[in-house]
C-alpha cells in the first residue's frame, strides 16, 4: 500500500515534469486532434440523418441553388454536379458552384443546408467580402507553401545550429498556414449565415427543417475551427522546440 502510494505520487511528478516540459504543446496537439475526431464524426452523422429527411416543396440541391443564386441577383454563376463525396465547393475562377452527386440531385435538409451554403461563397464572391478576397489571394501561396513546409522544417531542425534560418522559414510557413486557417473561419461561418437567412426567408425551409439544416452548417463550421486550432497547436508545438535549441 505505502508502496503504491509512492509509486501514484511518482508517476503525478513525472506527469507534471513531463506537461511542464517538452511535451506540453505535443500534449494540445493530441487533445485538438481527439476533438477533431469527435467532431468529424459527429458531422457525418448529422448529415447523414438530415440526407434522410425529406421537407415541403422537396425541392433538389440544384433547384435550392440555382433559387438562392437568382433571389441574389446573381447571373453569372452556373450550378454543376462534380464527382464525388463531400466535394462541394464554389470556385470563384470559373464562377462555378459545384456540387456533389448526392446534393446536386438529393431532395433532403442535408441537401438544401449544402448548396445553400455553397451559395453564400458565390454570394460573398459577388459582393467583394473582404474576408474571402483575402483567403482567395492566400490560395496560390498556401498550395505551395503546405507542399514544402514539412521538408524546411525537418531540414531546419537538422540544421538547426549551423543554418538557423532554414527553421524560421518553416516557422514562417506554419504561421502563413495559421493565419489562413483562422481567415478562412469568417469565411465559412458568413456563408452558412447567408445560407441560412436565405433558406428560411424564401420560405425554402422552415420550423424543424430549418433548425435542421443549422444544425448540419453548425457542425461543419466546427470542423473548421478544429482545423484553425490544430493549425495554432502546430506552430506552437515547433515554437517550443525553437525555444529550447
Ligand atoms: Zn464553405
């Protein structure tokens, strides 16, 4: 018993020694990456329990967009069905909302939330929102900045003493990757808020579908909190190691 006890108090300094030192942004890094599990999953089954749910008027993902795009006086913007699952997203080039096989011809809440929301990109896009200009000019740079920076920061930290600078570049890179995650939050949450007002003013949805669909957009807007938060873990993580090299 005395023995265990030891041992318990033992193991509670190591625990400390180990939180306090080194290995506390590792230990945030796993905690957010639990959380994004949970959320993950909880938004697959959201959505798949509202592809379920038929509402009034049982209009298609495409009809919901090409309704929301004509209501905002926009024209100029085709609705296509893409390959795929989850691979909706509007694509402001081409001017193109996408949508995949199971909202573009799905009758559903899921459906409706969706395309919907895809809209509200095309929306934004068509009234200059400033939080999208700037993830949209982010794009190019965070493409190649994600396709290098984990190769600058192994090589920088390999070089750590002789070539410093190598790692600060990473560091910079991650930071770039952060701010672009946490740009991208206004972005996506403005177009679920679009997406919404619009749904339940046209009438589209209403009482339980409607609380529905914002539930499903609520969930997917998480995901990409999830994702800023992971982001900030990361550079804090490698921030760490800076500070004891
Ligand atoms: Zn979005």
């Amino acid at each position: 018993m005395h023995g265990y006890t030891w041992r318990t108090i033992n193991l509670f300094v190591d625990m400390e020694q180990f939180l306090m030192s080194h290995s506390a942004q590792f230990f945030l890094i796993i905690i957010v990456a639990v959380v994004g599990f949970i959320v993950q999953a909880r938004l697959q089954s959201v959505f798949k329990k509202y592809a379920k749910v038929a509402f009034p008027g049982g209009l298609t993902g495409r009809e919901v967009a090409e309704r929301m795009l004509c209501d905002n006086g926009i024209d100029d913007v085709t609705v296509l069905s893409t390959p795929g699952r989850l691979t909706d997203h509007y694509n402001p080039a081409t001017r193109t909302v996408n949508l995949s096989p199971d909202v573009y011809n799905g009758n559903s809440v899921s459906a409706a939330a969706v395309a919907a929301h895809e809209c509200g990109h095309a929306v934004q896009h068509a009234r200059g929102y400033t939080p999208l200009k700037f993830r949209s000019a982010m794009v190019p740079v965070m493409t190649f900045s994600s396709s290098i920076v984990t190769w600058v920061i192994i090589l920088g930290l390999v070089l750590i003493n002789t070539f410093p600078a190598l790692f600060w570049l990473g560091i910079g890179l991650l930071g770039a990757s952060a701010l672009f995650s946490i740009v991208t939050l206004p972005v996506e949450y403005n177009a679920s808020h679009r997406a919404m007002v619009w749904l339940k003013d046209s009438g589209t949805l209403q009482g339980v579908e409607a609380n529905q669909a914002r539930e499903a957009l609520s969930w997917a807007a998480r995901t990409y909190l999830v994702a800023a938060l992971s982001a900030i873990a990361t550079l804090l993580y490698y921030l760490g190691f800076a500070r004891r090299s």
